[in-house]
C-alpha cells in the first residue's frame, strides 16, 4: 500500500481513533470525553467535552515554544509598495493588545464581532483577537456593497464592528468607512463599538460610535486567551452572492484545529519554519483555513499579499512574491493561473525570478481546465495539483497529498478524498453510481473534524439545504466522476449540467475541450433554451494576449474541435469571443450571470462581481452574428 492508501485505510478502520490521534497535534485545555457525538447538533459533533483556545494554538504556543523569533507573518502590499514581517512573538503581543481593546468594550465569550477590512496585517490580528476571547469573527470582504453588509450585520448581531478607512484597488482608492456607516443605518441591529484602522491615504470621518484601532490598541492591557468548548463556534462566514436572508456557515474552535493543523503536513507537506502562501483574501474560506489558521496552528510563516497578484501591468507578480519570500507552497485559483497564461503565454517573467524554494502549486476555488494545468506545469517545472472543496468543508475534500508523496497527476482530476471523507457519486434517488459515471458528488455522514456543523442560528436550514435530498449525505451541490483509481473529477455544479434532447452534459466537458484550444487563454460555457433540443450550449472565449485572428475564424475551429473530440450529441455550434469574463472577486466566473442573459434575463449580478462591464461585453457578444 502507497502512505495515502495506508492513512486512508486506517481512517476507515477506526475513524474515530484515527481523529483522536490527528487531536495530539493541539494543546487542550481539557481533553474531550467523546471523540464524536452523534445526538449533537445536525449530524453529530466532534470532541465533546473538551476546551481549548484556538488564538494559543495558533500564536501563544509557538511564541513561547521555541519559535518566537520565527516570522509567523509576512505583508507584501503592491498597492502601497510596503513589505512587514511580524515574528511570532510580535503577532502575538499586537493581537493581545487588540483583544484588550475589545475586552475593554465588553466584548467576551461568544459575542460576534464583524470584520470588515482590507488586506493588512490588522485584519489577521482582528481575527485572532476574536477567538483569543473566546468571541466569533465574522469576516466580510473588504468594499462589500452596503446593503449586503447589512444583512450580515443585522443576521450576526455583532457587538462590534472592526474595519479601515479604506481599500486599494487598482487604480483607485474604496473608502470603507461610508460603507459601513451606510450599512449599519440600513441594519435593524445597531453595534455599539467600531474600531477603524485610519490608513495614511485616506483617513476617515469618526463618528460617535467609532474609535482609532490603534490608539485603542496602544491604550489597551493584553488580553489572555480564554479557552472555550471545542463545540463552540470560532466564526461564521456567509456565502458569497446570497439573495435574501444570507446564509452563514458555522465552524467550530475544536474540530477546524484539529483538521487544519493535520491537513498542512498531510496535504501541503508543509513543516514547522516552511513559507506558505496563499494568494486569497481574508474575505474567504481559502483566506480563513490557508492565510491564517492553518499555517499558523502549523508553525509555519504565512504570506499575505495586498493587491492582485495578476493583472495588468506585471503578470509576474506571483513569481516574485515566491521568489523573494522563499514559498514553498503557492495555493491560488485557476483564473489566477488563465489571466497569466492570457498575458504571458510563453512564461517568460517567470524565468526572471528564482523558483528553486518553490515545490509546489496547489489550486483551487473552481475546476481547473487540464490545458491551464498542463501549461503551468510545464512552465514551472513543480507539481501543480487541483484540490477541491467548498465553503461549508473548511479544508479539502479531495487532493494530492504532498505529505504522503504526491501520487500521479491527473490534469482534470480533483484528486483522491482525504481520510475523514467518503465520497461517492450517487444517481437523482441517492442509489450509488458505478466508477466512471457522472453524477451527484455526495460525501457520507458524519462529516469529518473541521467541516461547518450548522448554519448560524439554524440547524433545521442546514438540514434543508445539505441533508435533506440524499438522507446519510452530506448534498455538495456538484456533480462530477470518481474512476478506477479514487480519483475525483468535480465537472461543476449540478446546475451546470444541461440537458440536450434528452442527453445529459456536463458543461465543464465542454469547457475542458474549448480550454485545449492554442488561442484560447479560458473560457466559460452555459447552457441556453433551445425550441428544439430543450438546451443547447453556448460558449464565451477569451483570448491569449497577441491572438489577432478573425474571431469568426477562432469560432468554426471550436465548434469543429468540440465535434470532434465529445461528438454531435453536444449540439455545440455557438462560440463567442470576449474580452473577459465576469467574476467574483475570488476569481470564480459567474456563470448563473451569464447564463441569464444567454437566456434573455437581466443578468442580476451578486455584489461580489469585481467588474460590472464584463456583463456588458457578454451581453454585446449576444448580440454579434
């Protein structure tokens, strides 16, 4: 047996002791009297009984174990041209005193403190802050649209709001501050405290309610960590693009540790001292599990990078970050990788810079086409591995495992579960589907340590919207293949399969063979209403940087190229080149947008869009013979 297929095999075994030793890895407070309790919340819950503190694990514990000197986080701002490292000891002394503010205000055990910040090193200490006292975090993407902050406000209640004067973004200034006074008028629920970290290039107006964060920091004593229930949340993160009532997913303090510190050396490889970075923002899932608790429980440094790392002028900016900071692990989102390949598809600005502390390149947040996988691992000459899982997960579902010695890449491929998840593809009744078929991705209940236990204030909505189809599963919402090997293939959400007389397809199979195209940098495809096949796809190219061809030209070779390699069954005839395609601002392309207006709707973008126009070029693209 290889090293993964021993660990998965024994977690199969025995789960539950499987999990208990993966918990050695943490200092409790008290230890837990199960491992798992099945009565508890929506589908059990883990380590019942035990207390700790998750802001020690991450910071007290290496600051007086040894590692204090070490850098535990390092801030590259290309917005402000400023670079700060914060040695364990020293993040751990600023978030202290951070906490001693909202100590100072009243914030304790369980009360919910809203985050709403850019890219700086306050947002991580603010997070920290939080669970130093035992209170709950919850993170919204710095410029989020008023109105959409106030359903969090008003949804959370929070007793205090943590924010800045202002954002960068390229090319201009977002101030914050008007947001967040508009939001808070718009919110049924008021917060008595905001601290607002007051940035040189915009300061803003204060107001009653409001105080300088780091005046009340230098006035404030540091504040001790406070060990709380392993049960108790840690934070709650609301899903992007919600309409309506926002759905906030829960994590725990005990079980996310326990599968963060395990899932760093496990899945990264990653060891105590090693660089990693992940090029996300706090805002997300991807910025809570792998900016800021997982390399920190794991002792290893982590970067946090001010300003998109791709983009207009220097697609180069990702290869200097890792080269200047010695990365070990670089984790970034597919687009990341298809803005670079558009703008520099020979790779030539990575040969300006010193790879050779860089091992490897770990994607996720959407599917990675194989062509884009394949380019960057030709150009890097490093393994580049897809892994996948989603908000509610909290750390990967499936990957290669870095720690267990990465087994063959598959371009396309998702890669195999880790220990703690049984995934399975299952038909519309639940029946479970033989290898190679596609179908609903499902993972089996209990859901393994570290996975969102509930929805904020409702573990009845939680059931409704993951337990409810498939009873004994846990419901992904994407649908995909697993073959002969365990491998996972993840083709997109289910609502991106389409039915095209009679004959069901996955979208992503198709963006797999336009992607393959030598023009094309990415591409998205949806499906339309079609009188006579019910559903017929429809696809939008982006080209690569340098491409001058007739775009008729580019669009007969992609339908002939998707005739050939998936067949006439696709019924694919319509392509449509655009100068991009619109996206959140993690990276994820909007294709519930796009499919509206393919089928004649307004398009009703969610606030997280970064680029309003990009709708406005798809639209123009219909309109083109």
């Amino acid at each position: 047996m290889t090293p993964y297929e021993a660990a998965y095999a024994d977690w199969q075994g025995n789960p539950q002791d499987w999990w208990a030793r993966a918990a050695e890895g943490i200092d409790w407070e008290q230890r837990w009297d199960r491992v798992f309790a099945p009565e508890m919340g929506a589908f059990g819950q883990w380590f019942a009984g035990a207390r700790l503190n998750v802001c020690h694990n991450a910071l007290d514990r290496h600051a007086d174990g040894g590692r204090g000197d070490q850098p535990a986080l390092i801030w590259d701002s290309a917005a402000t041209g400023e670079k700060r490292t914060l040695t364990y000891t020293e993040l751990r002394d600023a978030t202290a005193r951070m906490a001693g503010a909202l100590a100072a205000r009243g914030i304790g055990m369980g009360d919910r403190v809203v985050i709403y910040m850019p890219m700086v090193p306050e947002a991580v200490m603010a997070m920290l802050a939080c669970a130093r006292l035992g209170a709950v975090h919850s993170v919204v993407f710095g410029g989020f649209a008023a109105a959409e902050l106030a359903k969090r406000i008003e949804d959370a209640k929070p007793r205090a709001v943590i924010s800045a004067s202002c954002g960068i973004e390229p090319g201009r200034l977002v101030a914050y501050k008007p947001l967040l006074d508009e939001a808070i008028a718009l919110s049924a629920h008021k917060p008595d405290h905001c601290l607002i970290l007051q940035r040189p290039m915009l300061r803003a107006d204060m107001g009653a309610r409001d105080a300088d964060l780091l005046e009340a920091m230098h006035g404030a004593a540091p504040a001790p960590c406070r060990p709380v229930r392993a049960t108790d949340p840690l934070y709650i993160l609301y899903t992007s693009g919600t309409t309506g009532k926002p759905k906030g997913v829960v994590r725990d303090c005990g079980g996310y540790a326990v599968a963060l510190h395990r899932s760093m050396s496990m899945i990264y490889g990653m060891k105590p001292g090693d660089v990693y970075w992940c090029a996300s923002d706090v805002g997300w899932v991807v910025g809570h599990s792998y900016i800021v608790y997982g390399p920190l429980l794991a002792g290893c440094t982590t970067v946090m990078y001010e300003g998109k790392p791709v983009g207009t002028p220097d697609a180069g900016a990702f290869w200097r970050v890792c080269a200047e900071h010695r990365v070990r692990v670089l984790f970034t989102a597919p687009t990341a990788l298809r803005t670079i390949k558009q703008q520099d598809p020979n790779a030539a600005l990575m040969a300006h810079h010193d790879l050779s502390k860089l091992d490897a390149l770990f994607l996720a947040g959407e599917r990675c086409d194989p062509p884009t996988a394949i380019w960057a691992a030709g150009a890097l000459g490093k393994p580049v591995v897809d892994h996948w899982w989603q908000t509610e997960t909290g750390w990967p579902i499936t990957a290669g495992f870095r720690g267990f010695g990465l087994f063959p890449s598959k371009p396309g491929s998702g890669g195999r579960p880790a220990p703690g998840y049984d995934v399975q593809v299952l038909d519309d009744a639940g029946a479970i589907l033989p290898r190679e078929t596609s179908g609903n991705l499902a993972i089996r209940l209990p859901l393994p340590p570290g996975c969102g236990p509930t929805l904020w204030g409702s573990d009845d909505a939680y059931r409704a919207a993951y337990l409810s189809d498939f009873p004994g599963w846990y419901r992904t919402g994407d649908a995909g293949t697993i073959d002969a090997d365990g491998d996972v293939s993840v083709m997109g959400r289910t609502d991106d399969v389409i039915n095209v007389a009679g004959h069901r397809l996955s979208t992503g199979q198709i963006e797999e063979v336009l992607a393959g195209h030598p023009d094309v940098a990415e591409c998205a495809v949806v499906g339309m209403a079609d009188a006579l096949k019910g559903q017929a796809p429809l696809g939008f190219v982006v080209l690569k940087a340098g491409v001058d061809r007739p775009e008729h030209e580019v669009a007969a070779e992609l339908v002939a190229l998707v005739r050939a390699r998936i067949g006439p069954v696709a019924a694919f005839k319509l392509a449509r080149v655009v100068s991009r395609l619109p996206k959140t601002r993690s990276g994820k392309i909007l294709r519930a947008s796009i499919r509206r207006i393919a089928d004649g709707q307004d398009a009703n973008p969610p606030p997280t869009i970064d680029d309003l126009a990009t709708l406005d070029d798809i639209r123009a693209a219909m309109l083109r013979p």
